[in-house]
C-alpha cells in the first residue's frame, strides 16, 4: 500500500501530461478578457485566481457526473492547479516557508467553490449568490456585470454537460 502511495506521487508528473491540454484550455478560458471588461472580474492576481478557479470548478463538477473514468484525471487536474499556483506564488516572491500555507488555503478556497458552484449551477441553484461570494468576494459589480458572468458561466457549464471525457482532455471545453 505504502509503495503504492509513494509511487503514485512520484509518477504523477508523467501521469498529468495528460491533463495538460485541458488545464491549458481552463486557464485559456479563465483569462478571456471579456470576463474582466464586461463581467468587471477583478483584473487581480485574486480577480484572476477566482476566475480561473470558476471554470476549473464547472470543469471538475462535469468530471464528476463522468464517474469512475474521471476520478484519475480530475485528481490530476487538481494536482496540476496545485503545482500552477505554487510556480505562480514562488514567481511573485512568495518563499518556501509561507507557500504550503497559501496553497493549503487555495486548495480549501477551490473546495467551497467546488461546493458553491455545484450547489448554484445545479438544478433549482442560485449562481448569483455563489458568484457574489467567491468571484466578486461580496463587492457588487453591478447588475449587467453580474448578468454577464452568470450568463457565460451557465452557457460554459451547459457546454460542459455535453462533453465526454476524451473530448475534456483534448482542451474542448464547448461545443467547438
């Protein structure tokens, strides 16, 4: 078990390449400018962080419903946001001692999202709430922003629900 676990880990980098293309087209996804002009997205590290965080949330949860076959690429996509953030942290000088900490937070800042946004986007759900919560951290961007977001994000997870899951890791997030 234990040889298991350490092999795993250490394998995992090889193992992620193959969520590379997805991960690229989340990140493809979360940085469309639209987002930040229309949707008034805090054009922050944290504004961008929370958008990144959105799509990869509307991902996993999609990943969820594809059952078994997608638990090991959605762990890995996981592990690939966790290795992005903490390269994009140490880049901002953020050292060693203090990194563990901010990606822990990270990791438990994407599980409420995780959370909020399969709650929100789900049937009967209030996108509005989660989206004012965890994108806008409860600063009002106005009635067409958030229109404009909750719009785009429900059109995303509604592309989503029609992708299998060789289609998700060839980067195709929607319908093209």
């Amino acid at each position: 078990m234990a040889l298991k676990l350490l092999r795993r880990w250490f394998n995992s980098g090889g193992e992620r390449a193959q969520v590379d293309v997805l991960y690229g087209a989340i990140i493809a996804e979360a940085r469309l400018t639209h987002w930040y002009l229309e949707g008034r997205v805090a054009d922050t590290i944290d504004g961008r962080f929370d958008m990144v965080n959105a799509v990869l949330a509307l991902v996993l949860i999609r990943m969820e419903m594809l059952g078994e076959a997608a638990q090991l690429p959605a762990t890995l996509l996981a592990e690939t946001f966790v290795e992005d953030m903490d390269g994009q942290l140490r880049e901002i000088g953020i050292g060693d001692i203090v990194v563990g900490k901010h990606i822990g937070r990270m990791m438990a800042a994407l599980g409420g999202r995780l959370g909020a946004y399969r709650e929100g986007f789900g049937p009967g759900g209030n996108p509005r709430a989660a989206l004012m919560r965890n994108l806008y951290r409860g600063e009002d961007p106005g009635g067409s922003a958030l229109n404009h977001v909750e719009a785009g994000l429900r059109a995303l997870a509604e592309q989503l629900s029609g992708q299998s899951l060789a289609a998700l890791l060839d980067g195709r997030l929607g319908e093209a």
